[in-house]
C-alpha cells in the first residue's frame, strides 16, 4: 500500500493537546478532503475534543472513535498508551489526565528557571501566556525566546533562529536541553504504564501501545504483560522494516494492529494526516470486536 492511500487515521491530535495546531472542526475537513473514511482524536491527557469530534463526524461520512493517548513512565521509559472507545467521560480517566497535565505545567516551570540559570532570556508567566491554557511545550519555549531574540540578539538562540538548528527549532530544543543528561532537563510526574492501562479498562477502552518503534523490545514486551492489547504498527516515524517486524510481532502475540499517522497539524510536515504505508477498516472493526469481548 502506498503511503498516501490509508482510509483511516487512528492517531491524531486536535489543538486539545498543548502541541495540536487545528480545532476538531478543521481536522475533520481536513479528514474528509482526504477521504478518510475513519479517524480517532487521541489528544495528550485530555478528551476534551471528543464530543465535538462525536457530532461532527457523522456529517462528514467519517466514523469517529472516542480516544485518548496518555503520557506513561514505565520505570523511567517515556512510553505512550493509546485509549481507544473508552468512556471519555470517565472519572479516573479524567483525574489522571488532570494530573498529568498540571504535572507538565510543573515540568515546563522547572524548564525555564534551568534555561534562566543557563542565560537564556524568558520569562514564565509569558510562556503561559503564550501556552493559552494547554501545558508548555518546547515549541512554545521556543516561541517566547524568538519573541526575546528579535528585540535583543543572543548568540546562544542563534542556531534556532537562523542557523543549523533553525529547521525545526521547537524539537531541537527539546533535544537539545530537554531530554536526560541535557542541561534544562527535568523529569515529568506522569503516571505509570500498567496504572494507565487498568484506567483505560476501567473506562472500558481499549488499550493500545504508540509509535513501539522508539522502545526496546523488552519494553514493549512489558508492555503486552501489563496489558496492552494492541500496537501501533503503522505509523509516521516508523521505517518499512520496523512495520514489517510489528506486524510478525503483533501476529505471534495475537494483539491488535492500528495505524496512526501521530497528526499534530499543517506545520508537522513530519506527520501529515492519513499518509501511512498500511491501515484499513478492518481495524477499526477489530477494535470494536475487541471491545465487545473485553466489555459485553
């Protein structure tokens, strides 16, 4: 299957989570004007889009699934679980997410006291301002210090303005001061993996592992034993090779197989919506089916 010939998109994010560019109004024009058939709104810690995505699909000739994808630490992995048509008014779902999501605000304040200390020119109260409510990520971060860089030049910014780093400035900050053994590194208060799993469950979703191509295997092994139902085995940063590979995966361990592009908006040219190597609506179907024998 080419990668431009998927008719369904089962990870995607709406301006709900703190990085999503588009409303749930303009991802699902998108979605139509590519013909996707099916879609999932699955926002970081939040289900806010939801209802919104609920009355408006069906106008749209798209089948819309409720989800969510839920940032998780198993032992000190970043790892992200998928939920998929679970209650997405659930209360321990919502609770965790509140949770998470006030953890990273923490996480973000922490961030700009390191980059203060390291000289940088930002100020926190203007990257929530900046942030509108959602928490900060680095590409806000990286918003407030060009804010500051085009009124005072820094040469330590430079790179991300105008220099090697300038490509995609808000992930090579990330990588560069944010992720462990980096200077500004501080690490998220996010929930653990199985508890995350049990709350999906709970809220009788189906759980599905994200993107397994940036885990070890072993990782996603635990994974499958906490309970994952499902991976995640067509997705946007995922090579020919690593697909083909969680797929066998997937078939020895008979889990589910979805298809996600990890859609944040136009400006991720990295990810753009529905563009994947495999994914049809068998498992969307598969998803239902699995629900129905978990839950009813």
């Amino acid at each position: 299957m080419s990668p431009a010939t998927s008719k369904i998109d089962l990870h995607v994010h709406t301006n709900q989570s703190e990085d999503g560019e588009l409303s749930p109004r303009e991802v699902l024009a998108l979605a139509a004007e590519k013909g996707l058939s099916a879609i999932a709104f699955t926002d970081h810690d939040t289900t806010a889009a939801v209802d919104e995505g609920q009355n408006l699909a069906p106008g749209l000739g798209i089948d819309f699934l409720p989800g969510v994808e839920m940032t998780t630490l198993l032992g000190n992995i970043d790892v992200h679980v998928l939920g998929y048509l679970l209650d997405w008014k659930d209360s321990a779902l919502g609770a965790a997410c509140a949770r998470t999501r006030e953890s990273r605000v923490a996480q973000a304040r922490l961030r700009v006291a390191r980059m203060r200390q390291l000289g940088f020119d930002i100020d926190f109260d203007r990257v929530l301002e900046v942030a509108a409510g959602r928490p900060p990520t680095s590409a806000i971060l990286m918003k407030v210090l060009r804010e500051n860089f085009a009124r005072r030049r820094d040469e330590k910014l430079a790179p991300y303005v105008e220099g090697d780093r300038s490509d995609s400035p808000g992930l090579n900050l990330f990588l560069d001061y944010f992720t462990p053994g980096r200077p500004a590194y501080v690490p998220a208060e996010t929930i653990d993996s199985a508890k995350a799993i049990e709350i999906i469950l709970g809220a009788r979703g189906v759980p599905v592992l994200a993107h397994p191509g940036r885990l070890a295997a072993k990782t996603v092994d635990a994974l499958v034993s906490c309970g994952v139902a499902g991976i995640e085995v067509y997705c946007s940063n995922h090579t020919p090779e690593e697909e083909a590979f969680y797929l066998a995966f997937a078939s020895e361990r008979k889990l589910l197989v979805t298809a996600g592009s990890d859609f944040h908006g136009p400006g991720r040219m990295t990810a753009p919506l529905g563009r994947l190597r495999g994914g049809d609506v068998s498992m969307v179907g598969a998803l239902r089916e699995r629900r129905r024998k978990l839950f009813e």
